[in-house]
C-alpha cells in the first residue's frame, strides 16, 4: 500500500508537472498584462551561490544541458556575442514565472490529494513538482542574476 501510493503519486505529479506548464504559460500570458509583472521579473528566492551550490542548482543546469530538456526552450540560448541579453533576460523571466505558476498549481493539487487521497500520495507528487517546476525556476533565477551582472557591466562601462 505505502509503495502503491509513492509510484502512483510519482507518476501523477509527472503528468500534473507537464501539465503545470501550459497552465503556467496561459495564466503568465495573462499576468503580464498587469502592472504587478516588474516586480514579479525580480523575483530572487536564493541569492546565495553557496546555497544554490549546496541544493544542487549546477547539476541541474548539467542535467537540462545535456538532456532532452535543452531542446524545450530553444529562446533561452546565446547564439553569439551579438545576442540581446535584455530579450534573453525577458525570455528567462517567462520561463521562470510560468514554472513558478505551475509549481504553485501543482503544490495546491498535492495539498487537496494529501487531504483526500494520503499525505504520502501528496508528498510523492510534489518531488516531480520541485524537479520539474521549481528546480528550472531556481535556475532561470541564477542566470538572470549572471545576465544582470554582465548587462551592469556593459553599462558601467558605456557611462
């Protein structure tokens, strides 16, 4: 019984998390009307590299380069030196709020199947829902932070 409802939590918050990110995409379209989105383009829940160094941030960001998953966001790369970093940064911003939106979807299902279905069954969705949703989230964060520095840079050095 405890492993049934660990695979099957497992699985269910896989197909929620793939799902998550449509949902994340159509309410994000939507939030960006608002005149919240500045504030939610700041967003910086680590600003510690050290912590982003200790939950394992860098072999996620190994994982999502050299994976399937680096064919998602096609967006999301730096061709050459001459890319716009600010349309890179708006393209991270999107990804990073979508995968918020998601998770927050997906953490809200866990708690009603938690209640209705086990905690276990809840806990179990919500590992897929931190890999998938919250982890990209976390790193789109990071190389924001990365982007910003360099763009500061730029514009130190131009003033």
């Amino acid at each position: 019984m405890i492993f049934e409802h660990l695979v099957l939590g497992f699985t269910f918050g896989i197909s929620m998390s793939f799902i998550s990110w449509i949902v994340g995409m159509a309410l994000n379209a939507i939030l960006m009307k608002t005149k919240y989105y500045e504030k939610l383009s700041n967003l910086n829940f680590i600003k510690s590299q050290r912590l982003n160094r200790k939950i394992g941030i860098q072999y996620f960001k190994w994982i999502v380069k050299n994976t399937f998953f680096r064919f998602f966001n096609q967006k999301l790369k730096l061709q050459n030196r001459n890319t716009d970093l600010n349309e890179i940064r708006k393209e991270m911003t999107l990804s990073e709020i979508s995968h918020l939106i998601g998770f927050t979807f997906v953490a809200l299902i866990a708690i009603y199947k938690g209640v209705t279905t086990g905690i276990l069954f809840a806990f179990a969705m919500m590992i897929p829902n931190v890999l998938l949703n919250f982890y990209p989230s976390l790193l789109q964060q990071e190389n924001k932070r990365r982007i910003d520095s360099i763009l500061n840079k730029k514009s130190a050095m131009t003033s």
